[in-house]
C-alpha cells in the first residue's frame, strides 16, 4: 500500500500526496482521476472548497507551517 502524506505549504493549502478517497458531507466521492498530488484549503476562502482555488494568495493567508511543539515531550 503506498504511503499518504499531508504537508501544509507556506501559507497555502494541504498538499496531499498519495492514493486517498475525498469524501464530501452527503458521502459523495469526488472524482480525484489520476492526480499526483490534491491540494485542499486551509485559508477558507475558496470558491471550490475542499479544493484551493488560489483565493489564500488574494487575502494574505498566513499560517504557520508546523505545528506548535511542548518544551518537553510527555513520555509514550
């Protein structure tokens, strides 16, 4: 099985790579077709959401890119 990753692009969208099914709220599939890579909204803006259209780069979107990480890590 090949792996899926998600990586948030500096202050755009997800880039999802990898064989994944995207499902809208009424669980309709959305047609991907042979797409290497998707790239899904983060700013909430866009006119195709789940999909980014762009629109993040009109209202000055900014994000960080990585998470916030503890000082200290809890133990497993």
């Amino acid at each position: 099985m090949a792996e899926v990753t998600i990586k948030a692009s500096e202050d755009g969208p997800f880039l999802v790579k990898g064989p994944v099914k995207v499902v809208d709220a009424d669980g309709a599939e959305y047609d991907m077709g042979d797409r290497p890579v998707l790239e899904l909204c983060r700013c909430g803006g866009s006119a195709t959401k789940p999909f980014c259209d762009g629109t993040h780069r009109l209202i000055g979107f900014g994000a960080p890119e990585a998470a916030p990480r503890p000082a200290v890590r809890p133990p497993p």
